[in-house]
C-alpha cells in the first residue's frame, strides 16, 4: 500500500483532493497534516472519521519534529501540499504568517523528505518525482512567467502571497 502525505487536507481544495484519491485509489493510504487555521474544517472530512485508510493529525508544518516523526513513522511515497496562506489582503497585513507558512514549512516538508528520501535504501530516481506543490486557483494569475535561456520557468510575483510560488 501507498502512503501520501497531504497537508493542508482539512481545506477546500485539500479535502476535495483526499475525497478523490482515496475513491480512485483503493490501495492508498493518505496521512493528512492540517493545523486547522481559517481554512481548515474538519466538518470537510466527517465522513471519512471511519476511513482506516485516511489519518488525521492536527498540526503545522513548521513543526520540525512532529513531519520529521511522520516521515519516519510512515515512509511517505509522496508529498502533496495544499497548506498555504493564500489570502492576499493577509500577505499585506500579515507577511510574516506567509513567510512562516509558506517558506519556512515548506522548507521542513523538503528537509524532512530529502533526509527520508536520501536513505540508501531508496533509489535515486524516487525523488525526482515525489513532490508536488498545489496552489490555490488564481494565485498565479498574478504572476509574469518566462522560460529563460536555460529551460527554467523565471517568476515575477507581484503580491506577497505569490512570492513564495
């Protein structure tokens, strides 16, 4: 059995995700990380209280410890993020809530996945296609995509709430 780890996954979009994946993927197993601010609502996932398949915990992804225990207790196949301060009048009023969110822990999520997916026991292609960063719809409308001479997408955010995407 697969095992993902999910964050944000008490969300809109997060628990619309977890719906889909564990209907579509009877052999998935998903740990679903939610610090339950704003955004989160546990009522979006009431109906999988009895889902052996799907785990809640409660907690943030800057919380080094608590993803570093997960990775280790679960030995994630993937990591899907949904957890993000995505409000764009909060970024103005509050940057360091999306700099804490959205840079700092996504910065755990990748320390903690490097160190799991590192181990010799995992082959070097593994990490090459285990991360996927969602975002928000409308989030990058704010954004001037280019692709520099050297294949890589080059970003110009505008709001600080895209600065981190």
């Amino acid at each position: 059995m697969k095992t993902i780890l999910v964050t944000g996954g008490a969300g809109f979009i997060g628990s619309n995700f977890v719906h889909y994946m564990l209907d579509k993927h009877p052999q998935l197993r998903i740990v679903d990380l939610d610090a339950l601010t704003y955004a989160g609502n546990l009522e979006n996932l009431a109906d999988l209280k009895d889902e052996p398949r799907h785990i809640f915990v409660r907690g943030d992804i800057g919380d080094r410890a608590l993803v570093g225990d997960l990775f280790r207790q679960y030995d994630f196949d993937a990591v899907v993020n949904f957890a993000a301060e995505s409000h764009v009048d909060r970024s103005i009023t509050q940057p360091e809530l999306f700099l804490t969110t959205n840079v700092l822990g996504t910065q755990t999520l990748l320390d903690a996945a490097r160190r799991c997916w590192s181990a010799p026991r995992y082959p070097a292609a593994r990490c090459a296609h285990c991360w996927k960063r969602a975002s928000p719809s409308g989030a990058h409308s704010a954004l001037r995509s280019t692709l520099n001479a050297s294949g890589w997408i080059s970003r110009s955010p505008v709001p600080p709430a895209a600065a981190h995407r």
